[in-house]
C-alpha cells in the first residue's frame, strides 16, 4: 500500500501549476549553483525568475476525471509494490528517497556489455545488426587491401580511413 508521501503526490496530480522556483531552491541549498556558489554565472539571483508549468493528463488518461486518475495511479503504485514484496526487494517510499543524496554513487554497479544498438522493434535491430556487420566486413577488406599496398581501396561511408603508410615510421616532432 502506497505510503502518506506517495498519496500526497498522488492527490496533488491534478494540480494546475508547478513552481520551477522550487527548483532553485533545491540548488541553492545542494551548492550546486554553478562557480562559487555564490550566485554567479547563469544561476545568480539577476537571471533568476518564477515560471509556472501547467501539468497535463497523460494522453492515455485524458478522458478520466481527476478522482479516477489518481485511482489509477494509486493502483500502479500498489502494484510496484507488490512486484517488489514478490522478489523481497521493499519499496523505499517518498520520503526515503528524497533523504538520499543524488550524487552518491551505488555501491555496486551493474555491468553488462553495452548494447550493439537501440530499435523500437526486433526486425529494426534485425536490420541494424545486419547493415553493422556489412559495414565492418566493407572497413575489414579495404584495411586488409591497403595494408597490403592498395592505397586507393575504396573505405565505406562514414569511415575513417587508415592514414599511416605500412612500413613506414613515424617521426615524432
């Protein structure tokens, strides 16, 4: 169940206007105002102006009223709660989250190999890959051609060419 923190986000979603002011404030007291912090640069106080933003429904909720959004929202906090009770993983809440400071690195990062690429559907990464590993297979055999003395070996688009002569050495200046 959602915690007093999170239902008072929760009730405030329909609010009009947010002050970005707030905003300013966060960084004034986190030192993170630029050089000095001391109000200089972009963030001194002589640039500095209130600025309102008006919150929107999401386009999926549009039609509802603002009890039933937050009734939805309710039911999505609830049921990220209950995936984290499921894998015994508890769910910080509101005010535990923003007592942590930001800048903090975790303990223990997660690594996994970086991604050949991002597409929004399996076939456009298909095609990705596909045209990837074209271009290495074109760059690879105009390499191998020019290392072998073919220095007018066509390079794929959008490559760097190779630009030391084999068998020659570098002076340094």
């Amino acid at each position: 169940m959602a915690g007093p923190d999170v239902s008072a986000v929760i009730a405030g979603a329909g609010a009009a206007a947010v002050p970005v002011v707030q905003l300013d404030e966060a960084l004034e007291q986190t030192g993170k105002r630029g050089a000095g912090s001391g109000g200089e640069g972009r963030f001194a106080e002589e640039w500095a102006e209130p600025v309102e933003l008006e919150l929107a429904p999401l386009p999926c909720w549009k039609g509802l009223g603002e009890d039933e959004r937050q009734r939805a929202a309710r039911a999505l906090v609830e049921e990220v709660e209950v995936e984290a009770r499921a894998r015994n993983k508890p769910v910080l809440g509101a005010r535990a989250v923003r007592a942590q400071n930001p800048h903090t690195r975790p303990e223990h990062l997660k690594r996994s190999p970086r991604p050949l690429g991002h597409a929004s559907t399996r076939q456009a990464l298909r095609e990705l890959r596909e045209q990837y590993r074209g271009f290495v297979a074109a760059f690879r055999e105009a390499a191998a051609r020019w290392g072998r003395g073919d220095f007018a070996a066509p390079f794929p688009p959008f490559s760097f060419p190779l630009r030391v002569v084999p068998g020659c050495v570098a002076q340094v200046l």
